[in-house]
C-alpha cells in the first residue's frame, strides 16, 4: 500500500544558524547512498516495489524518519550542500562536476575544516567513498584533505566507463591505484579500517557509489533479488535493486563489524544524495519526474538518524528538512562544535536538525525548503544552459524554469497532489489560499536567489 507524504503546517521561521545545543559528543559516521529516492526503500513504503533493504529498515526503528527532507536533483550540489552547508548558487555547483570546470572552491569552508579547526575536542575526519566535488583544476587527488580531512580513501567521481564496480581507480591519502575489490565491499573495508584505527571521538563520511549506474550483478552473496538473463542497459530495474540490496548487506557487516559497544556511542546518519533514475522507476514515481528534475521524485530523498542522540527512535518527522544542507550544521552540532562558527562570517543556509532528534514533540524549524538544477557549473552560481529552481512550504510547491527565451512556473497542492500531476498555474485552478501560497512563495523565491 502506498503511503501519501505526511504534510504539517509550518508555523515559524528557522535561523540559518541554530544556537549550538551541548550533548555527549559520540561519533558520527554518515552513509551517503548514490541515486537512492524514497521510492526504493522499504520503510518509507511509498514505492510500489521497492529493492530488499532490511538493515536500512532497522535503522529506522531505532532512530528517526525524515518523511520530508530534500536534496537537490542531482549529485555533487547535494555533496557540496553536506560539506559546506551552502546552496549551489553561493558555492556555484548546481550540476555534477565534470574532469574540467567549476568545481568546489577550496576556499569553501568544510564541515571538516571547522571540526580541525576545534583541536580541543580532538576530532579525526575521514571520508570513504565517492567524493565528486574536485576535479584536474580543483585538488585533483588531494582534494578532500585539502578541504580538512584527516583522511580519505576512495573514488574521486562516479566509476567512469571503460572500468567497472569490479575494476576502478581507488585513492588512497592522495595515492591512486587500480582496485578489483567489489567497490561496496571495498568501501565498507576502508571505513572499518578508519574507524577500528583512529581515536575517537571521530566523523567518518562513507558515501557508496552503488546503485549508481553502470548497472550490474553484484558479487551473489550480496543479494537475493532475481536477476533476468538480460541486458541491465536494456532491462536495468532488477539490477539497480540487486546493486542497492548488495549495499544494505553490506551495511549490516559494517554494523555488525563495529560491534555493540561503538554503536552505542555512533550516531548513524543515512541519507540518498537526489532521487531515483527515472530509467527505474515505476509509476507513480514517474520517470520524468525523477533525478535530475525538481519534482518530488528527483528531490525527496531518504534520511534517517539512529544513535545515542535520538529521544523515543521509532519515530517519524514530518516536518521539512532540507537534508544535505542542514546535515552540516547537525554535524557540527553533534560533535558539540558550535562554536566553530562563531568567530568567523560564514553564510550557510543550513538549520540543525538536532532539536527534531532531541525533542520528540519539536516543531517546525523551516518553513520552506529549496532546490535548484543549473548548468554549467558558473563561479556565478547561474548557469547559462538550464536552470530550474523549486520551492515548498508544508502544502504547496512552487517550480520555476529558466529557458533561452524566458521562464515559467510551475504549481502544486502536494497535499492533494503528492506526485505533481495538476499544474495549477497552467490549469489556473486557484482558491484564495493557494493564490496567497503562490504569491508568497514567488516572492520568498525572489529573495532568496539573487
């Protein structure tokens, strides 16, 4: 059966920057899965069939569900949202990042660069996985602890063609090599070994390629999911889910390897980077609907938080969360470094998600969330090619896309219409209520983005 979004009405106005909350200060490790849309998760129960992901779904049950969080509609602005806290149009990343180009600036300050720069709290960073924030121009290898970690082990951008999730370049602390390793099995290796061998308190970012195309048959330990005798790029829906069970499988080693004693002192953070492809999707997620568009099929994203940090786990929040962003400044504040910003004049948009953690009964801290697709990359944060721009407040959704010739809006009752079918404007289906949503949200757009 599948579940419509759950919508409350937002009633106040969040501070881009919460006041710090002092807490136990416990790791963190977030796990950042590549082209995973609420659709294809098992306890989110709104895809029609959505891939075996029952570690995923433990997860849940003992911490929090964001049935409402955000991300943008594709990959490297989301990265670049979790790093910096910033949107794409200050940081200039609105698309993926190519070899050559924009890519993040290493005057950006990371969520890294302000947990080293609080060395009283003597925290080590490491990140694991796909970055796909540098480039030959920006860092090249060394890009990451340029940008303030301690250490990084894994693959500068998606698995490119001609290689494969078996066959890869794997970077190692600046060192590249060739890997034939199983990338996701790779991947919770090196952050194990992270984790086992550093002294803790730590953060440790593993962000999976997988089910990121090219689509394949896992190692067959890995999953259960019946794979056809076929083409994945002719019939690829049955291996993205197999690719996106291998990763929850992988998961639970990861978890089992940790052991009880340092998840109880872990908070775990899960969260999917844009929606799912549209190339395996199924309705009534439709594919042109899907990543790399601004509808909710290509924004609204899995996230969930489990650890020693969460009040009453179980539980669900309704209330909206722009996922990426405000993942920054509930980092920060997880490792009770709020001070880190303190002294300097660093403009981020991101809003703590720790008071919906630690307050079961806490209510709304935005009142909108925002998303943008741009391309070229531009140091302008516009790109010249296309551009869309969205965004909602609890009930209603504003789109606006940028052409050559002009632009346009798009509207829509989510509570009504969860899957975006009836554009009001076009349609001009207005009530006095929904006429004021519009206006309010066309001005708050304006705003916003310069």
């Amino acid at each position: 059966m599948l579940i419509p979004k759950i919508i409350r009405l937002a009633t106040t106005t969040a501070l881009l920057l919460a006041a710090p909350i002092s807490i136990a200060q416990d790791n963190v490790l977030i796990i950042i899965a590549d082209d995973v849309g609420v659709d294809m998760v098992g306890c989110y129960q709104e895809g029609p069939d959505p891939a075996p992901t029952p570690v995923i779904d433990a997860l849940a049950e003992r911490g929090v569900l964001f049935r409402n969080a955000w991300a943008n509609p594709a990959c490297s602005p989301t990265r670049a949202h979790v790093q910096t806290g910033r949107y794409g149009f200050r940081t200039g990343l609105g698309m993926v990042v190519s070899p050559y180009g924009w890519a993040l600036q290493q005057q950006e300050n990371t969520v890294a660069d302000l947990l080293s720069s609080q060395t009283s709290l003597g925290i080590t960073t490491g990140f694991i996985g796909k970055w796909h924030l540098s480039n030959m121009m920006t860092g090249s290898y060394m890009a990451p602890l340029l940008q303030g970690y301690d250490h990084f082990v894994g693959t500068m951008g998606n698995i490119p063609n001609g290689h494969s999730f078996y066959h890869y370049e794997r970077v190692d602390n600046g060192t590249a090599a060739m890997s034939t390793t199983y990338a996701t099995t790779q991947q919770v290796d090196d952050a194990l070994d992270f984790m086992q061998n550093v002294p803790e308190p730590w953060v440790c970012y593993l962000a999976f390629n997988t089910p990121h195309a090219a689509y394949h048959e896992p190692p067959a330990h890995l999953f259960t999911t019946v794979i056809p005798n076929s083409d994945p790029r002719v019939e690829p829906r049955p291996f993205y889910k197999a690719m996106l069970e291998s990763m929850d499988t992988e998961m639970g080693r990861l978890f089992d390897t940790m052991g009880a004693n340092m998840l109880r002192r872990t908070n775990v953070v899960f969260l999917g980077d844009n929606g799912t492809p549209g190339e395996v999707s199924m309705s009534p997620f439709e594919s042109h609907h899907a990543k790399l568009t601004p509808y909710e099929g290509g924004v609204n994203v899995p996230l969930i938080v489990a650890g020693p940090v969460v009040d009453s786990p179980g539980r669900e929040v309704a209330e909206l969360v722009s996922g990426g962003t405000d993942l920054f400044q509930t980092v920060i504040d997880l490792m009770d470094a709020g001070t880190a910003q303190a002294s300097g004049t660093i403009e981020t948009d991101s809003v703590s998600m720790l008071p919906y953690l630690l307050h079961p009964q806490q209510g709304p801290l935005r009142e909108t969330v925002f998303a943008e697709y741009f391309g070229p990359n531009s140091p302008t944060g516009f790109g010249s090619t296309f551009t869309a721009r969205t965004m909602r407040n609890s009930r209603y959704k504003l789109i606006e896309f940028f052409h050559s010739t002009g632009h346009r809006f798009e509207f829509y009752d989510l509570q009504s219409d969860p899957f975006e079918q009836i554009d009001m404007v076009s349609r001009r289906l207005w009530s006095q209520q929904s006429r004021a949503a519009y206006v309010d949200l066309k001005d708050q757009l304006k705003n916003l983005v310069p």
